[in-house]
C-alpha cells in the first residue's frame, strides 16, 4: 500500500471551458482616481495585452498542458502566493458588503469598477474569509476560491404576510425568535498583476459548488477506535503523557522514550484530560505500537472539547510503554479494499486486566505502514 501523506487539497475541475482572452476595450478613468491607481491599472492591462498576443501566438503552436492546478499553503513554487489569497479575500469580503454609497473602496480593488446600482446588501454581515484554492491561470494571473461565511438579515414582512409577524413576535416574546440565516458561500475570482505588489481583482467574482474529495479509496492505519480498557498499561502511559503534556499536570519526560524531548503546550489550555478511545496497531518492531487516541479535554471553565492525536509507543528496556512521537495528522493508506477490515491488535498488551506488558504478536494480516513516524533518537515530538 502506498502512503498518503496529508496536503493542501487541489482544486476540483469546475467543468467550465477555458474561452478566449478577448481584447479588453479602454474606459475612461473618473477625476477622482489618484494617479497611482491609473498608474496600476494601466500596467495591468498591459499586462492582460500581452498575454492576449501569447494567446494568438499559442494557436499556431502544440496544444498546451492543462492548466497546473494548485493549492493554498506552504508548497513551494507550484502554490499560489499569500499575497495572491490575501488580496482576494479583501476583494471578497469587500464586494460581499459594499454597498452603492460606499463603492469607491470596492472599485479601487477591481480593474473595471463594479456597478452596484439598486444592490441591497444593508445588514449583512461576513464572518470570516478564507481562501481554500486557487490554479495559475497563466504569468500574473491567478484564479482563487474563497469561503466566506454570510449572514443576510431576515426579509421584512409585507402586507400579507400580518399572520407571520404575529407568530413571530410571539416567537420573540417566549424567547424563540428565528435567527438570520447563515450560509457559506464558495466564491471564485481571479487576480492579476505582480505578487509582488500591484495587484487588482478582474471582474465581479463568481459563486461555485463546495468541493468535494474523494476518499473512498483512503482508511486509517488501524482498528478502529474503542473504549479504554482499565488497566491498559499503553492507555496509562498515554494517559500520565495528555496530563502532563495538556494540563500541566506532572513530569512529561517520564514519559517519553530515550533520545526523545518535547516540551508540554504553554500556558496549559486544560484543567484535565482523559483518553476516553483508542486504537492500536502493532508496526514492524513487537516492541513498536502505532496508537490512535481520542481524548477529552476540560478547560477550567468547564468548557470541553475532543482531541485526536496519533503516537508511536515503544517499549523500554524495563518493560514501560514510552512515547516518540505524537501528531495531531493520522496516517493514511489507499486501499482499494479498505472495506474489508484486517486483523489487527484492538489492545493493548496486558489490556485484560493481567497486568502483562510483554511485546504483542505480530497480527495476522498486517497493514504495516511503509513508512512510520519520527524515531526515538529524532529531537522533538
């Protein structure tokens, strides 16, 4: 099997065909636009002309690769500049809530100022913006999907609409008024320019479908979780290591396996925190232990949340489980078979109660990872 390391998620195909570039037609810039924002668009229609040459020119060359897809985040050359994403999650968030009086900090975003003329957008509020994707489109321009979380306000009530408000002002009385609708929107626009700096939004930006990954191919290393088993001597070390590791609550290197440091999070977010599931898989060495671990965690507020992490256990010289390694990223295999479960340590050694911390068996049908985390003699966790 191969591994599948966790990554940016390309942006999925949106089924719509590429059209020509077509010769952008001059407009006449209002009296109120400084110079250097003439400036700025002057250099990127130039920028749009010539690649409208090198799209006449590709018509008499081989046909090109598709478009290179690519992703958010930290990749390298293949992914799309953080200035790119920033300046179109400003331009989103802008044009999701400029209204006609207030269009001027919305035209200076776009090459071609936007009409908003009769749009009504009063009361709308964007919670957040967040760009999820985006491909090269070709040098100095840039398409990017946005999610936005929008909240409209309710429609007012009409005429006929007197038996609604009724029951909705009893609602309100008894405390169960309706609440505006929340939505969150995928929204594509393309960018142009150096990202460098000098960059401008194209036209008004589109709404697309959510994207969807397929993962049916993809499962977890490992059983799946279940209850800890009292006395589990693999859950009493992970358990000892959240402690300290979240809480602040005793020594963390009493748990860690030799050659390996790690420091606990800081300030401590948590008053307490219990591995209430886990699930273990035995690698390659009987004396290595692959561990999901499902852990609930208490701020000392009382609020709680649910932690995943993935560790490798090792057994130490005097029999003590001992962590080197935890993440928060669970490995992954692509199995076209992943429907049929393995046979695969749903314990931990000793899980019966026995008290015995002698290595486990080798499974029968190991799904043994090819690669495996950070070894002890690695720094860190």
């Amino acid at each position: 099997m191969d591994i599948v390391q966790r990554g940016p998620v390309a942006a999925v195909d949106d089924g719509i065909d590429e059209v020509d570039e077509v010769e952008p037609t001059p407009y006449v810039l209002r009296p109120v636009r400084p110079w250097a924002l003439w400036a700025t668009r002057a250099a990127v229609w130039g920028a749009i002309g010539v690649g409208c040459v090198g799209a006449v020119v590709g018509l008499v060359r081989p046909a090109p690769t598709p478009d290179r897809e690519v992703a958010t985040g930290d990749g390298g050359d293949e992914v799309v500049p953080a200035t790119v994403t920033n300046y179109a999650e400003l331009a989103v968030e802008t044009w999701l809530t400029a209204t006609e009086a207030d269009s001027d900090r919305l035209d200076e975003l776009f090459v071609e100022p936007l009409d908003l003329a009769g749009l009504g957008v009063e009361g709308r509020v964007v919670d957040r913006v967040t760009a999820v994707g985006g491909s090269l489109l070709q040098e100095g321009y840039w398409k990017v999907t946005v999610a936005a979380d929008v909240t409209d306000p309710l429609p007012e009530s009409t005429e006929g609409d007197e038996a609604d408000a009724a029951d909705a002002a009893d609602a309100a009385d008894d405390g169960e008024a309706p609440e505006p609708e929340r939505a969150r929107w995928y929204v594509e626009i393309g960018i142009v320019g150096d990202a460098g700096g000098g960059l401008l939004a194209v036209d008004a930006p589109a709404l697309m479908p959510a994207r969807s990954v397929d993962t049916s191919d993809l499962r977890l290393v490992g059983p799946e979780l279940e209850a800890v088993v009292e006395d589990d001597p693999v859950a009493a070390t992970l358990q000892g290591f959240f402690a300290a590791f979240l809480t602040g609550n005793g020594d963390l290197s009493r748990y860690l396996a030799d050659g390996v440091r790690g420091a606990p999070v800081s300030p401590a977010p948590f008053a307490a925190a219990t591995v209430e599931r886990m699930a273990v898989e035995s690698l390659d060495d009987e004396d290595r232990l692959l561990v999901r671990a499902e852990v609930r965690a208490t701020t000392p507020g009382g609020a709680e949340q649910l932690l995943g992490y993935e560790l490798e256990a090792r057994l130490s010289s005097s029999g003590r489980w001992e962590i080197s390694h935890a993440a928060g990223a669970p490995t992954l295999v692509r199995d076209p078979d992943a429907g049929e479960p393995d046979t695969t340590v749903s314990s931990a050694p000793g899980g019966d109660g026995t008290g015995d911390t002698s290595p486990p068996s080798t499974p029968t049908t190991p799904s043994t990872p090819t690669t495996t985390p950070a070894t002890a003699d690695e720094p860190g966790l």
